[in-house]
C-alpha cells in the first residue's frame, strides 16, 4: 500500500490523477476501464483527469466507466442518482460517452429484481474483462462503496441499507434529510478488491479516524475499509487533515520519496 499525503487538496488530487492514469493499460489494445466513486472527494481527481484529456495527456474516448454504487428508489433522472451524477460530473470533463457508463440498476421495485440488477451489473463488469483502476472515497464511518460496518469482506454487489450517518453525512446533496433513499446497490468488497489497482482519495479532518483505522487497525468488517490492506496495489492519497491520525506517517513520506529518497 502506498499512502501519499500532500499538503492541500489541489495536490491531493493531483497525485490520484497520476496514480490513476498510471495502473491504466495502454498500448496493450485493450479498453481502460475506470471504476467511479461518487462525493466529493474524487471531484478535484475528476477535474485534474479532464485537465489532462484537454492537454492531450490522456484519451478516455475508448474507456469505459464503472459505478460504485447507486441508490435504490429515485425517481429515473433523478439529478442525485449516481447515473446521472456521473454523467454530469465525470463522463463529459473524459468525453466518456454514456453508453460506456455501467451503473447497477436502483430502479426494481423488490428484492429479486434489485439482486437480478446487481447481478446484471456484475457480468457487465466481467465483459469488459474487470476494472482496471477503482477510484473510491470513504466514508467517515469506514465504509466503502456504501458496503456499511459488518458487511463481509467478500461481499459482492448486492442490495444494502445505509446507515443513518451516511443518510446524514449525504443529505447535503437533497432538500430534505428524509429524502436520502435509505438503500442502495453497492459493490461489494469482494468486487471492489477484484480491480486491478484502487487508489482512495480523502481530504478533510472529519476523515482522519476512518482513515486511521482502515490503513493501521485490523482487517475487520467493522471498518470496511480496512480491505485497502488485503490488495496489492492500492494507493491512499491523503490531506494533511485526512492524514492527521496515523502512527507511521514518518515512513509513508519516507517511501513517498522513491528509491533514492
Ligand atoms: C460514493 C461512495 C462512498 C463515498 C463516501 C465518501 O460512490 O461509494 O463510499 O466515497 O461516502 O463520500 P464523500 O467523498 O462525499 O465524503
């Protein structure tokens, strides 16, 4: 794991651009895939990877984009489903068409179509041959995706109900709190670690415990999370704040600065 921590969020988001760009395949003839979080916290990388494809750095015409999650019961269209933040926010600064955007389908009225959604979603992922970087945030309880405290570590994208911090934490994006949905389709932990890079990005001082116990506690479903430290190529580009609570921070700036540092 590497853990990259900068001085403001402007850097922050610089570094999990590069990062991003770097685990994405190229002259290989194979389409990138990038797997997309929602929040605020990758909308700096979003801006910084538009920046790129506007200097001609990076090409996102052939990729294809992955959601994270989305909410189950909003209206279709609805501007805070992830569909549509996605394809405001992240799909035109890439000049990622929408028919390259999978998202898992919130819209099924019972279980059975909802898991039926979810598989959908999982054999498109597998079609395009699995993500090649997973861009996520996380939240202040430790969840990822929305994969809450206790889910399995092997979970796959399924239905899951959102905590009330989360719908407290997500009710800035909704005119009234009542109207953050109270489930969603998430990929699981299991599907998140199956990307081939994940690189988190967390800013901000209401961040700092999760960030602590998910990177330096146990591997434990009480802090989702914590699977960051199951993968192989994971890199956490932090704030000063986010990075505020951790114990080996002095070795993460050590290892920052490459072989001759
Ligand atoms: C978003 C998602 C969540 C967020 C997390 C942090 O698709 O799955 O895990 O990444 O809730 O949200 P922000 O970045 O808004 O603090």
């Amino acid at each position: 794991m590497e853990v990259v921590v900068s001085h403001t969020p402007e850097e922050t988001a610089r570094r999990a651009a590069t990062a991003v760009l770097a685990g994405l395949p190229s002259g290989t003839g194979r389409q990138p895939v990038l797997g997309l979080a929602t929040g605020s916290s990758p909308l700096g990388l979003y801006q910084e990877l538009g920046r790129a494809v506007a200097s001609g750095r990076a090409d996102f015409s052939a990729a294809h984009g992955v959601a994270l999650d989305e909410y189950v019961g909003l209206p279709p269209g609805h501007p805070e489903g992830y569909r549509q933040v996605l394809l405001r926010d992240v799909c035109g600064l890439l000049g990622l068409a929408a028919e390259r955007l999978a998202v898992p389908d919130g819209s099924g009225r019972d279980l059975p179509a909802l898991t039926a959604a979810a598989r959908a979603f999982e054999e498109r992922v597998t079609a395009l041959g699995g993500v090649d970087v997973q861009v996520l945030g996380i939240g202040a309880n430790g969840h990822l995706g929305f994969n809450e405290p206790g889910s399995a570590l092997t979970s796959r994208t399924r239905v899951k109900r959102l905590s009330e911090r989360t719908r407290r934490d997500n009710a800035r994006f909704f005119a009234r709190p009542e109207d953050v949905p109270t489930h969603c389709l998430t990929q699981g932990l299991g599907t998140i670690l199956e990307a081939r890079r994940l690189v988190l990005v967390a800013t901000g001082d209401t961040k700092s415990d999760a960030v602590a116990a998910a990177l330096e506690g146990p591997l434990t479903a009480s802090v989702p999370a914590s699977v960051l430290q199951w993968h192989p190529d994971t890199v956490v580009c932090l704030d000063e704040a986010a990075a505020a609570g951790l114990r080996n921070r002095q070795y993460y700036d050590e290892a920052a600065s490459g072989l001759t540092g």
